[in-house]
C-alpha cells in the first residue's frame, strides 16, 4: 500500500474520503488496538477510542486548520492514548 502524506490524510479526514479513512485504519488502528489492549482495555474500547480520535482529529482541522509536525501516526497515536486515560480517569 503506497503511503499518504499527512496533509493527504488530514484531507481526505475532512472531506470523508472512504479511501483515506480506510488507509488510517489498515495503517495505523493497529498500534493504538496494542496500547489498549496492553493497559486494560478490550477490544471495543480500542475501535472506540480509534473512531474518537479520528474525531478529533476532523475537528481540530475543520475548526482550526490543523498542521501535524509529527508524522500522521504519532500523532494518531497520541490523540488515542489521551483519549483512553481520559476514559479511564472517570
């Protein structure tokens, strides 16, 4: 599978590209799916927490243009596992 530049990503987030949202779910569902799995959580929680950070990450670019420094993974990832301690917090 050829990769996507974040901006490619953050785009097809926004514009609900099927294509695009399937890439970051092959790509990327899998490392966050292990952190949950390793700190507690099960597998809903995982698919629900990835879905949330997608969220996110739509609004923090529909509403403020969100440019990603890091690599779109990374920051994927840490989006999730705040939302998951967040969860766990309450």
């Amino acid at each position: 599978m050829k990769d996507i530049s974040t901006e490619q990503i953050l785009e097809g987030i926004v514009n609900n590209n099927s294509f695009i949202i399937q890439y970051v779910y092959k790509k990327f569902f899998a490392i966050v799916r292990s952190y949950i799995l390793n700190h507690g959580g099960d597998e809903e929680d995982a698919r629900d927490i990835f879905q949330d950070g997608i969220m996110v990450i739509y609004e923090q670019r529909k509403n403020r243009n969100l440019e990603i420094k890091s690599g779109f993974g990374t920051y994927i990832y840490s989006v999730c596992r705040y939302k998951y301690l967040n969860m766990n917090r309450n």
